[in-house]
C-alpha cells in the first residue's frame, strides 16, 4: 500500500510540473497568404455605401468593396469569403434569413481565420440613435421608428448566441483562428456634437449599451477561447465631430459609408488594426 501511495504521489508531482494545455494554446498565431478567411457580422462588417456593393452579392446585404474583411484580405493576401449581412443579428449566423442562408454556413474546415462583428442589433444599438435622432428633429423622416426598451433578457440571448456562434465556428473549423471585432466607437465622448444632434439623457442610455455591448463581446471571447479585437478602443478618438472621424454622424457622403457607420477610413483603420493583431500570437502563447 506504501508503493502504490509513493506511485499516486510521484504521478501527482509529475502532473503538477506538466503546464497545462488550454484549447487556447492551440490556435495557430497568423494567417497565411492563401488560406481561407470567413468574416461574419452585420452591417459594421459589411460596410453598406462604403464603395460600390461587391459583384454577385445579395443587394440588401450591403457589402461595400472597401469593407474591412475586403481590405485585410487584399493586404494579408487572404481567400475571403464574406458572409456579412446590414442588417444581421446572432439569429441570422445560426440560422437563414429569408433568401439569406446561415452566415456560419460559410465556414468549412478549410478556413483558417473567422472575424465576427455581431450582436449591435440584437440590442437596437444602432436603431436607437437613429431612434433619437428622429425625436430630436423637427421634421423627422416618416421611417422613423420608435425607441426599443431593451430587457435582460434580449442581453441573455445575444450572449447565448455570441456563445453558440464561435462553438459553431469552432466544430466546423477546428483550426481557425476566431476573432471577434467589437464595434467602432460612433457616439462622441463627452457631449452630442453637430453631426449627432441627440438629447444628453439619450447619448448618455446609448453610450451605455456600447460599453455594455464591447464588455460583453470580450467575456463571451474570453469565456468560449476565442480572441477580440477591441475596435472599440482604438477608434475611441475619431467618433464623429472629431478631428479625424472614422465613422459618419446623421449624414453620410455619397460612396463613403451610412449614417452611424464606419466610414471607409474607419474600415481602413479597421484592416490596418487587424494585421497588426494578427501577427501577434494570441495572448495564451505570449504568456507561457
């Protein structure tokens, strides 16, 4: 009995000098020129008005040529296959949308990079500035639509969703790199400016959801392994009215965007900030 407890004992200490292998651990830390690149999202990611809708695309779903998957395909010499739909919510990834089939349906086990940019209009976080814009007017348009109360419970099943997304992602293509890319900063950070004639109550409720929507984004990242590029972050600086805005106030120029969008510096910014994040190892392999 003294062998068998000097054995258990020795394995144990054997098994604590081992370091342990997260699923994390791995994912491959770049992608390389030629492999397969799936993006995923909504209209962030498809980037509607940003340049000419692609060829051969569904009209309503908006993808500009110059979207940020487009670019950083081009300069990481990448094979894209965009799936990114305006106007898309988590139920869209999973599931079809009318003529529209699953975004995740796109991925296969040849794909080797998977960028998400979802879960804004789960949470009405676009239509409700656009929502305060219009009580804002004085003549506002007759699109309009009326403020959306947000529950705990839509929070519950964009999360749920997020979660169901990337474990999809991951059973159909289990060596892709996932990375989720929050949305870009559109609201200003102190007070309404010009370009986003809202009230302060409003600024303050919708800032409110932005923050909410990137915490979550980054736990179901942390939570599900997967990775997050915080775009939110990095474009913090250049909301509208700022010197340099990377996304469009209540107007947009003509082949430059929609209102409340990236613009296509933003989507620029957005590529460039990407390769750079990529050609990083995750965070998991620069800790050990």
């Amino acid at each position: 009995m003294g062998q068998v407890m000097r054995l258990s004992l020795a394995v144990g200490a054997l098994a604590l000098s081992i370091p342990a292998i997260s699923h994390a651990d791995a994912r491959p830390a770049a992608p390389v020129p030629g492999e397969r690149y799936v993006a995923m999202g909504s209209s962030f990611a498809a980037g509607p008005g940003v340049g000419p809708n692609k060829p051969d695309t569904p009209s309503r779903c908006g993808r500009g040529q110059f979207n940020y998957p487009a670019l950083l395909a081009a300069r990481l010499k990448l094979d894209l296959v965009d799936a990114t739909c305006s106007g898309a919510t988590t139920e869209h990834v999973l599931g079809p949308w009318k003529e529209i089939p699953p975004q995740i349906e796109a991925v296969d086990a040849s794909a080797r990079l998977v960028t998400i940019t979802i879960g804004g209009n789960d949470i009405a976080f676009v239509g409700n500035i656009m929502a305060a814009l219009c009580e804002s007017s004085a003549k506002p348009d007759p699109r309009c639509q009326p403020w959306r109360e947000i529950t705990e419970a839509d929070w519950a099943a964009d999360e749920r969703n997020l979660r169901a997304i990337v474990q999809g992602v991951r059973k159909r293509a289990p060596k892709a790199r996932i990375v989720f890319v929050d949305y870009i900063t559109v609201l200003p950070a102190k007070d309404a400016c010009p370009a986003l004639p809202i009230t302060p109550e409003r600024l303050e409720q919708s800032k409110a959801v932005a923050r909410r929507l990137s915490r979550l984004t980054a736990h179901v990242a942390r939570a599900e392994f997967a990775e997050v590029f915080r775009f939110s972050e990095k474009s913090r600086t250049h909301a509208p009215c700022s010197d340099k805005p990377w996304s469009n106030g209540m107007t947009a120029p003509v082949e430059d965007g929609i209102p409340v969008h990236p613009n296509r510096i933003g989507h620029e910014a957005a590529a460039e900030g990407l390769a750079a994040f990529l050609g990083k190892p995750p965070a998991s392999a620069r800790r050990r």
